[in-house]
C-alpha cells in the first residue's frame, strides 16, 4: 500500500458523541486500522466499558488484563496495558475492561480528575505514534471529559438520521469549556459522517444540513451503510483487513487518507 504524510509530531484525536451507536468505535478502529496499513504508528486508546474497540482489534479484554482503568485509577503507566493488534504489526491498543464502569465514579474524589488521561499520555512516550485515537463512551461524563482534555482534535461521527443534530449543541458546549478551563488545544477538526444510506432523501438531507452548519470540517467521504462493517468486529478485525474491497473499507480507508491529508486539521 502507498505511505501516507505522516504528521511532525502525534497527533491525538478524540472521537466523541454523546449518542450511542453514532459509529464511534466503528470509526475509531477502521480509521486507526487505514492510517496504520499506510505506514503510520497508531494507537487506539479504549475508553468505553464495553471495550468494544478492544473486541474489534482482536484484544483480550477479560476483568484481570491490565487496562485503561489501572491508568486512570491506579496511576499504572501506559506502557504497562498497551498491547500490539494482531491484524496490522503497526497498530496498538490500551484496552478497556469493565471495571471501567466505575471508574465514572470513582474519578470523582480522585485529583485532577478531569486530567488523568492527559498525564498518563504526557509521562509516556506518544512522539513514537503518529496518531492516537481515544474511543469514547456515549456519556458527557468524567471518561469523555479525560478523553477532551487528553486530545488535541476532535472528531465527531454523526450519523445520516433524523435525530442526528441533536445533543450536538450540549457536546460543542461541552468542548468550550475544557478549551476555556482545562485545555486550549483542543479544536473541532473533524466530522465524519457515517452509516450513510443513499436511498434515503432523509440522509441527503441531514449530510447537507451537517455540511451547511459546519463547512469544511465536515470529510467529503461519507460512509456508507454496510453489512461488512458491522460483521468485522466479531471476527475481531477491522473491516480493512475483514473485507478490503467492500464499500466499508473504501470508505473509511478514503475517510483516513483525508484525514492523513490534512496537516492538522486546525479548523474550529
Ligand atoms: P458507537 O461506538 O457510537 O456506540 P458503533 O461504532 O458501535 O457506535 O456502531 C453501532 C452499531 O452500528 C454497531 O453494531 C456497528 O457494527 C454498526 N455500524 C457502524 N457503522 C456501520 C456501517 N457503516 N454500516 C453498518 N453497520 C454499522
Ligand atoms: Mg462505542
């Protein structure tokens, strides 16, 4: 496969959305699977209880791995939970168990509790990735809140239905207050929309809505829906590898060649 630009330093991109089953962890390991398959350094950090991006990457993610929560919680270093995914020698995950369910509570009475992801990534050696994606839970909680403050873009899936627009006004405000507080760094780089059915007026007309109210952010691909990808993760593959030719793969391969593309994607 062709090498994509790799950027000067890592890039940390946090893919958030409030609702659930939006795409974000479907969007998290196909985009992190493409960059890698295109030379670069990945690192998925799970941060969703379910440790679905964990299952899609082929990670063993059973209660006494070592995971996200020990990090967050117990100050283990990263080094220590990072593993290597087995489908692309290149791509790497720090894997979530469900003890992280507590952790939302647990962080409450814990210092800086808003920062321990933040600090975990500073105290380890993130300039050796290219990329970080942080996967987040589908909650405006503590772990979405670390996620914010950890990265320095943002991507948010957004997929093609009607209610789609809703809530995003809570999750912007949200990003303005950890830009204001806790991280200035922190810009919109990115919307991806997903699950994209083109027989539908309903999709056309919510992607245009999207592109009118957030311009070029928003990628040119849009992905499509497709069984492939939603079949991937039980063979615990990213839809790149599961199916390279399917429309899935294409897309979200497209989707991670823009993103590769554009330097830093500073727009707000
Ligand atoms: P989230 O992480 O936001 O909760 P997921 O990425 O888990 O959302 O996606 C929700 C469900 O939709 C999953 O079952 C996933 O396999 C499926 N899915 C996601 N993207 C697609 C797609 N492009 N085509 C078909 N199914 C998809
Ligand atoms: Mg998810």
């Amino acid at each position: 496969d062709r090498q994509w630009p790799r950027p000067g330093s890592c890039r940390i991109i946090t893919i958030a959305n409030q609702k659930g089953g939006v795409g974000k962890t479907t969007s998290s390991v196909n985009l992190a699977a493409s960059l890698a398959q295109h030379g670069a350094q990945v690192l998925v950090v799970d941060l969703d209880p379910q440790g679905n991006a964990s299952t899609a990457l082929g990670i063993d993610h059973h209660a006494d791995v070592p995971s996200i929560y020990d990090v967050l919680i117990e100050d283990t270093p990263l080094a220590d939970i990072v593993v290597q995914a087995p489908e692309i020698p290149n791509l790497f995950c720090a894997p979530a168990t469900l003890n992280l369910a507590g952790a939302e509570i647990e962080l409450v009475s814990k210092v800086a509790r808003e920062s321990r992801l933040q600090r975990a990534l500073e105290a380890y050696d993130t300039d050796k990735y290219d990329y970080v994606l942080i996967d987040c839970p589908p909650s405006l909680g503590l772990l979405t809140v670390n996620a914010l403050v950890g990265g320095n873009e943002l991507l948010i899936p957004i997929q093609c239905e009607y209610y789609a627009l809703e809530g995003l006004g809570q999750l912007i405000r949200t990003v303005e207050l950890v830009r204001s507080h806790l991280n200035p760094t922190l810009s919109v780089s990115t919307i991806l929309l997903t699950m994209y059915d083109a027989r539908t007026r309903l999709a056309a007309q919510v992607a245009e809505d999207v592109r009118n109210h957030f311009g070029d952010v928003v990628l040119k691909t849009v992905i499509p829906r497709s069984v492939r990808v939603s079949e991937a993760p039980s063979y615990g593959q990213s839809v790149i590898t599961y199916d390279p030719g399917s429309s899935g793969a294409l897309a979200y391969s497209e989707a991670a060649s823009e993103i590769a593309h554009r330097n830093t994607g500073a727009a707000e």
